[in-house]
C-alpha cells in the first residue's frame, strides 16, 4: 500500500468539508457519509480536487469495445469487440507505468469490462502495483460469484442506472431485461458490502426519473454518483434530441444541488463543470479572490487536466466526450509524456468570474453557451 501524505490529505479535507458547506449538505447525512472511512479512501485516494468526473488525477481505461447492450447514449459505440486492443501484456504494461508515475485511481471500464476472459488477472495485477481500482460496468453481469470475486480485491463498483421504470431503463440501453439485470447485480454488490456507485445520464428520456433513482441509492447506500448532462456523442449522436435545453440543464443544476443537501452519498456533476458557479454563485460568492480560493479544492472541467482516458487500441483522449487523441498512444509513449501532451490540451473554454472553479465544458465548447452561464455573466456585472 501507499504511504499516506499528509498535505495532500489535509488538503482532501478541506475540500470535502468546503464541499460540504457550499451544498449546505445535512450535517446528519454527511457525518454518515464521512465516517465510512473505508468508502472515504477508496474514493478520495490520491485526489487533488473534486471536479467533473470525479478524483484528480485518475486513469479511465477502456479496455474493450464489446458490451451485452445497446445504450442509445453510448460514446463508445459498445458493442463489438475495438479494432487493435491492448493485449493482456499490455496491459499489465500500462498498470506497472501508471503506477510508477504516481497517479493512484485506475478505473477498468469498456464496452462492458466483464467480457474481457483476461479482466480479473488485470485487476489483480494493479492491485499489486497498490491501485485504487473501480470497475464501471453496466451491471448485468455481476452474479454473486463475480461479486465476491471483486470483493476479493477491493474493487469499487461503478454501475449505470438510468431509471426506476423498467421499460425506460431497457429503452435507454437498448435490451429487455436490462433493468433486471442491473438490479440484480446491484443486489449482489450490496451483499458482498462493496463500494457501489451509480451513474445516471440525464437527458429529456428520463429526467423526470432522476431523483428516483438518486432515493433509491440512498435507500440501499450508494456512496456516490456520476450525474452525467447527456452529451451527444458516439452512438448518441443519433438521439441528439435527449439533451437537455438551457432550461433543463439549469433544472439539472438545481436538482443535484437539491438532492446533495439530503441524500448520504456525493453527488458529482459530468460534463456540467457549471455546477460549481452555480452553486458558489447560489451561496452569495462572487469575489474573484475568493473563487479562486475555493479552485484549490473544487475545480470544473477534467479534460486535460486530471483525466488519462485510454482508448482500446491505446490512444489517449483528455475525455470521453472529446473523440479525439491529444495525449498519444501508451503503446510508444510515457506516461510523463502523455500527461505533459494532456496538460497542453488544457485551456479554459469561458472567461466569466467563476471561470477558474467551472472554465467550461470542453466536449460542449462549440456549443452555444447555456442560458446558466449567460444568467451567472449577467448577474456578476453588479459585483466587479
């Protein structure tokens, strides 16, 4: 195991707790949440903030396009197998060069990761090599045995959940029986005790859903969630009319502030790094000096500057939502060499005051601003 550090701890603290105050989370179910220790370092290990997309920094691997279903919003394209994927040796390759580079979260994600023969000697490897690991699945196939063997290895798990109606969730990904599936691979990560998370698309298809599914997680103690705002991309680009308006996206805004203020997990914004204006602007924070402060610990866009999300075949992408190769491919190059590439991508999309916690959603920049952004820009003239 790692060595703990204890600026950087002190540091994940604070942000929690700053997290905490600005949500004006209930001080009940915070406490609740917080003193899951165990829950606590999996989920903060090696974090340098909490932005879109959750720790920085950590490595999303795509280790296969092959997946049992059809989501309609699928940046991935999940379905067959990816043209060129990364071998088992290698694998194991990249987890000994992550590892050795000092970032510590390593997530196994495809595809579906679950059809990979080879997925379990992987996860022991990083293991080994003293990751924190997640798999983010779609959660069909997670039997009980499957559960105990990700218990076996401390492996937290992702697992999308897109509505409580069983026709709508099937409708989202694409297959019937897919709801009952998931729930029953839920039910099984409950009765091993592991780390569960749940990610939810937000789009018109199910937004009146959403809180459903955030009580249900809370009933059964999900620890936390990836609220994604639909990004029609990959496979979504066919369904472009599920993305949520200006009006909606400002509903999703509210909504997860909403939820955070009472539920026992984090709720986390994807691809709506705007939710940190809104809600610094919503707590009465408008000084630059002050932004800037809380942008030590909360910060917006990951998309190169946190994010190493690795594509089947080894291409590097600063984020899913951005279908493009700027790191380079961890078959030729380093892993110093693919973040420095990364970092060069990174550049704020928006100069209003709140730009250093929010910059924009870098995979939405050549979209036309949202009417949040535009309300916030607004508002702050009175405070220059």
């Amino acid at each position: 195991m790692r060595s703990f550090n204890n600026a950087l701890v002190l540091k994940q603290a604070v942000a929690i707790i700053l997290y905490a105050w600005l949500t004006n989370w209930n001080k009940i179910a915070f406490i609740r949440w917080i003193t899951q220790l165990k829950n606590l370092l999996h989920a903060g290990a090696g974090m340098n903030k909490i932005r879109c997309f959750g720790v920085d920094p950590h490595v999303v691997w795509e280790m296969t396009g092959r997946c049992n279903l059809r989501c309609v919003h699928c940046h991935a394209f999940g379905g067959e197998a990816a043209y060129d994927e990364l071998t088992k040796d290698e694998g194991m390759a990249l987890i000994d060069n992550v590892a050795a580079s000092g970032i510590t979260t390593f997530v196994f994600t495809g595809g579906e990761p679950l059809l990979r023969a080879d997925l379990f000697d992987l996860i022991a490897h990083a293991r080994s090599k003293g990751l924190n690991i997640f798999l983010a699945t779609n959660g069909t196939l997670i039997t009980r045995e499957v559960a105990k063997q990700l218990r076996r290895f401390n492996v937290g798990v992702v697992i999308g959940l897109d509505s409580m109606k069983p026709g709508v969730h099937d409708a989202i990904r694409g297959v019937k029986g897919a709801y009952d599936a998931v729930i029953a691979g839920i039910e099984n990560c409950i009765a091993e005790g592991l780390y569960l998370h749940l990610n939810i698309v937000a789009s018109r298809r199910n937004f009146d859903d959403i809180e459903r599914v955030i009580d249900y997680g809370n009933r059964i103690g999900v620890y936390s969630y990836f609220i994604y705002n639909f990004v029609p991309c990959g496979r979504g680009e066919t369904v472009s009319d599920y993305a949520l308006d200006d009006a909606g996206f400002k509903a999703l805004l509210e909504l997860i502030l909403r939820k955070q203020r009472e539920t026992r997990a984090i709720l986390i914004p994807v691809a709506a790094p705007e939710y940190w204006a809104y809600v610094l602007h919503k707590r009465g924070i408008h000084n630059r000096m002050l932004i800037r402060f809380f942008s030590h610990f909360l910060g917006g866009c990951i998309a190169g500057e946190g994010m190493m999300y690795i594509k089947p075949n080894g291409d590097v992408w600063a984020c899913p939502f951005l279908p493009f190769s700027v790191g380079g491919n961890v078959r030729r190059d380093s892993i110093e060499e693919i973040r420095n590439n990364l970092h060069a991508f990174s550049h704020k999309s928006c100069e209003c005051a709140y730009k250093d916690v929010c910059g924009g959603c870098k995979a939405r920049m050549s979209m036309r601003q949202n009417q949040v952004c535009e309300h916030l820009k607004r508002e702050e003239q009175g405070y220059k």
